[in-house]
C-alpha cells in the first residue's frame, strides 16, 4: 500500500468498509447486505417512514425506495398506515424480516469480533469512541 493510501484516514475506511461487506455477505444465509441499515433502523425504532429510513440509512430516497421495494417483495417489511398522518405510510418489519434481522445481525456481530481480534482488549472501547466521535463529526456535516 502507498504512503499517501495508508495515511488516508477515507481510504481507509471505505477500504475496512469493503472487506466488512465482503466477509459479512460470506456469512449471511438467504441474505443481502442492502437491507442491513433497514433492519438496524426498524428494530430500534419500530416503525417508521420512507424518508427517515434513507436518512439513517445515509442513502438518497431512490436507493432507499428499491431497497424497500425488494423488502416488500420478499415480505420483509410491510407498509402501514401513519396513525398521526393518514396521508402518510410506515415501514414495519415483519415476523420474517425481524428473524432475517436476527441472523443479518448474528453475521454482524461474528464479523466484529474478527476484526476487533486486531486490538487489545483495552484499546477496543477506545477504537469505538473514538469512531464515533468521527461519525457525530460527518454526521453534523451532511
């Protein structure tokens, strides 16, 4: 690797974020990546509309709608009426799309724990502050 590649702090977290990908869809079992940040966002929240998930989810609203699109196809999520807006619609996780959630996030977890093996015990809650104090940074650039 380069000088200038391994000093890149984007580099080389889009470069982690590929082999994360890569050795997570190893793992899933009648599973895509796509719907993981859908899956995050509806298991701790519930419910919620199309527009928030995409802005979780860090994605624009076309990605965000053919990745619902696929969802509903494959009854994983279901849409419902807004109660405080019957104009409006939430998404839902269904029984099988929490249970694929379920198993999306055991793979998850197995692929966290290889790549923390990378740090000593101690300097792991370290590594994780720290990132997310770098996510709350972008996150108020957006």
């Amino acid at each position: 690797m380069t000088e200038r590649r391994s000093t890149s702090i984007g580099y080389l977290t889009n470069f982690a974020a590929r082999l994360f990908a890569r050795s997570l869809d190893r793992r899933l079992v009648n599973a895509s990546l796509g719907p993981m940040p859908v899956y995050y966002a509806l298991m701790e929240k519930g419910a919620l509309p199309q527009k928030e998930l995409a802005r979780l989810a860090a994605v624009e609203q076309p990605t965000m709608a053919n990745t619902l699109g696929r969802m509903e196809r494959d009854r994983l999520v279901v849409r419902e009426p807004d109660p405080r807006d019957g104009r409006s619609t939430l998404l839902r996780l269904t029984p099988l799309g929490r249970e694929r959630a379920g198993s999306s996030f055991a793979a998850a977890d197995a692929v966290n724990a290889l790549a923390l093996e990378a740090l000593a015990a101690e300097e792991r809650p370290v590594f994780m502050a720290m990132l997310l104090r770098i996510v709350a940074r972008l996150e108020a650039d957006r």
